[in-house]
C-alpha cells in the first residue's frame, strides 16, 4: 500500500491522522471495481403494497413509472417482484416456471422490457423447498435456478427463509451465492434470512445485503400483543432492532431494516421520518408503495436528492445513536470530505422544541475514527482519500460547519450559534453540517 507521509503540528492532531489513515485503508474502501451495491441499492419490491397480487402489467407499469416520474433520476433502479411470481408447481424438469396467467409473456420479455426503461429487474425465491407464500422454493434447485434467472437476464435476487427443515442458513445461502456467480451475470443477493442465525456475522461475502429483522408495516410505532410481545413491527421497533449492527455494514454489504412502506398510508411527517431514518441507517432504499399511482407528497420524500445523498454516500458508514431523551434521539453520520449527518427524531406524537449547543456537544464515531470539533482547535484533514493529500494537511484550526435544514432546503447559520428547533410529532429534523 502507498505510504502517506503527513507533518502536522502537535501531538494531539498526529493522533487524530493516524486513526485517519487507518479508516482510509480499512473495511470500509472501496472493493473491486465492478462490484454491486458499493452504495445501498435503489428500486422497488411489490410485496409491501402488493402482496401476492404480481403480474408482468404490475411490473411494466412499475418501470414506466419509475423511469419517468423522477425516481430513476435519483438513483432507483430495481424493479423487484416478490413471492407468487412463480407457477405453483415445477415442470417436469424441475424447472423454475413463471405463473403462466400472471407472466403470460415470462420473465425474459419482461427482463427485456425494464432494460429498455435503463432499470434492472429482480426476483424472488427461498432457501427452502417452498416461498413464504408456498410457491416452489430453491432448496435443491439452486444451481438450475441460477442459471434460469441469468438466462432470463435477472438483475437481482431476493432470497428468503421460510421451509427450511435441517438447513443452516450460512450453507444455505452460500450455496445460492455460488450458484448465481457461477453464472457470471452480476446478480445482487439479498438476503432474506430475518436477522435469525445473525447474518451481519456471516454474510458479508455471502450477499449484497441481508435483513436484520422480521418484516415491517406500515406503522410508525407497531402492534404489540396483550402478552406484551411485538406483532407487527413498525418503524421505530425496527429502528431500535438495529442497535450493535453498523459495525458490520459497509460497501457491497448492508444492513437490510427491511423495504419502505413511505406511501402506504402513514402520516407525510411519519414517512418523511421512516425514509431519512433508512437514509440515515445506510439501508437499502427499496420502496414498497404503488408507483403509478402516489401523492405529490411521497414522490417529494422517495425523490429527496439531498437526503438520498446521505444514504448514498461513498464512505458507506451508518449513523450513530449520539443522545436518547423524552424520545428526542439525536444521530449522526459521518460522511465524506469531512461532513457530518445530523437527524434529530422525534418519537413523540407531540411536538417538541429542541436546542442543540454544539460548542457543549463531541461527536465520536469510532468506526470511521472521526470526531467533531465544534469548539475546540482540531486538525483538518481535507480530501485524504484524494492525490497528494499529504500536502494539503493543515495545522490545528477550530471547524466550523455550516447547518442546513435538508427537508427545508434552509440554510440555519453555523455551528457558532446554537441550533433551535421545533420538530413536529413522529417527525424529523435533518440536518447537513459542511466544513465552513
Ligand atoms: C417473508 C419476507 C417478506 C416477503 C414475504 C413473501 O415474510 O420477509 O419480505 O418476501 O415473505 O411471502
């Protein structure tokens, strides 16, 4: 590896450069080119709002929409259809067939028709010998389900859990992994296992992305039981699932916290806190909701450049939970040249007034071994990953960033003033902090 000479003043800034140094050259590079989801993937999954209702009409209509409502613009790009796709039953052959009244064209007229719109297509299958919805399953069919799919032009595979008597999900998975890249198509495996043998441990040069948890609903705040017990997860359960899991995501392998369901009948201020939550998070952007047909409202949420920019960022690394009080969480996430993410959630169905005194405030981030320093003289480092940034290492200078309000698109000062606040119920603040 090039070895980067830097001189600086000061003991203290040394300190800071070589844990600098350290990030740059760690887990969190860029892999090889060519690899899939060096960012979190974008598109869509017909199963949140469609269940088993999947057709080739749904997915065409879905592309059209998709490359022409400003989404594919921004960065989306699967057209993913979930369980039911599939015939009931395998042809004599044991292949994999698509269902014959919904598909009457099949999946490679299909496949060419969402390459046509410049999108990728996606299915569906399980590790087990039937999907969830009890439709044919890959368990001892992988390598000729593989090769259907790459055959068909298949772009990404979403593979689930349910049928699995006797399966570990480690060989299990692996076992389809190989089968796709023996292929050689580029196909994205993501993984659908729920977070239950903890995939983060495992998977990471098993698949793109893998769940962390059981699936979501459209709630912010779920249905629990009266024995106390989570029926149905909402957004906020799944967010608190995530704890102790942003070590393990990075470029080319993500934490899953499941498909949005922005669209599918929470509140804007609910949506607009789910989708910059998943932003903040580095989660896949899947959108769950129907395309074709949506508010002004979600298509300004699911289309927000500069909140997809967060989500979207290089470094790849996920927010941190900075402070929890009164349900005001405040999170922040590094980002690249030196920025820094801030959403303050409001997990209150009432407003809240928030202040936020940076000079009282340090963030610490210890995966990309950065930290704010809103008040006190720190070393800059600017554009390390870039040519010569050795030179362009300055000596100590306190930061200063300049604040502004992403949803808003207002410009609040800088971090030389205290930031104040009012933040609707179930809502959002969020907010970009660059280097002044
Ligand atoms: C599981 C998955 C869902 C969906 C359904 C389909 O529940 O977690 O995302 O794919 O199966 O049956």
């Amino acid at each position: 590896m090039k070895k980067i000479v830097l001189t600086v003043n000061g003991a203290a800034c040394a300190g800071v450069i070589i844990l600098l140094c350290t990030a740059c050259a760690g887990a969190h590079g860029p892999k090889k080119p060519g690899a899939l989801a060096l960012t979190p993937q974008m598109g869509w999954n017909s199963w949140n709002k469609f269940r088993g209702r999947v057709s080739e009409q749904l997915i065409r209509e879905t592309a059209d929409a998709m490359a022409t409502n400003g989404m594919k613009a921004v960065g989306y790009q699967y057209v993913n259809m979930d369980d039911f796709w599939q015939a009931p039953q395998r042809d004599a052959r044991g292949n994999i067939l698509a269902d014959p009244t919904r598909f009457p064209s099949g999946i490679k007229a299909l496949a060419d028709y969402v390459h046509s719109k410049g999108l990728k297509l996606g299915v569906y299958s399980d590790a087990g010998a039937h999907t969830c919805g009890g439709r044919p399953g890959s368990r001892d069919h992988e390598t000729q389900d593989a090769q259907a799919y790459a055959s068909w032009g298949v772009d990404y595979l979403k593979y689930d859990w349910c049928d699995v008597d006797g399966l570990q999900a480690p060989a299990a998975y692996k076992k389809m992994s190989d089968a796709l890249r023996a292929t050689g198509r580029p196909i994205l495996f993501s993984l659908c296992e729920w977070g239950t043998s903890k995939p983060w441990t495992w998977a990471k040069d098993v698949g793109q992305s893998w769940r962390t948890t059981g699936d979501i609903f459209a709630k912010f705040d779920g249905l629990i039981d009266h024995n106390g017990k989570w029926q149905e997860h909402g957004v906020l359960q799944i967010l608190d699932l995530q704890a102790g899991l942003r070590k393990y995501a990075g470029p080319g392998h993500w934490n899953d916290p499941d498909m949005l369901e922005v669209g599918n009948g929470m509140s804007v201020n609910e949506d607009r806190a789910h989708f910059t939550l998943w932003c903040f998070l580095d989660a896949p952007l899947i959108s769950g909701n129907d395309l074709r047909h949506m508010t002004p409202e979600t298509l300004k949420i699911l289309t927000d450049k500069d909140v997809i920019a967060l989500n979207q960022d290089p470094m790849g690394i996920e927010a941190l939970k900075y402070s929890a009080r009164d349900g005001v969480e405040v999170w922040f996430k590094p980002l690249a040249h030196g920025a820094w993410a801030m959403c303050v959630l409001n997990r209150n169905k009432e407003p809240r007034q928030v202040t936020f005194d940076w000079k009282d405030e340090k963030v610490t981030d210890e995966i990309s071994n950065r930290e704010t320093h809103f008040d006190t003289p720190a070393c800059r480092v600017r554009d390390l990953w870039q040519k010569h940034a050795a030179e362009r290492a300055i000596g100590p200078v306190p930061i200063t960033y300049r604040v502004r309000d992403l949803w808003k698109k207002q410009d609040l000062g800088t971090t030389e003033t205290p930031l104040s606040a009012e933040v609707p119920g179930h809502d959002v603040l969020a907010i970009r902090l660059d280097e002044k």
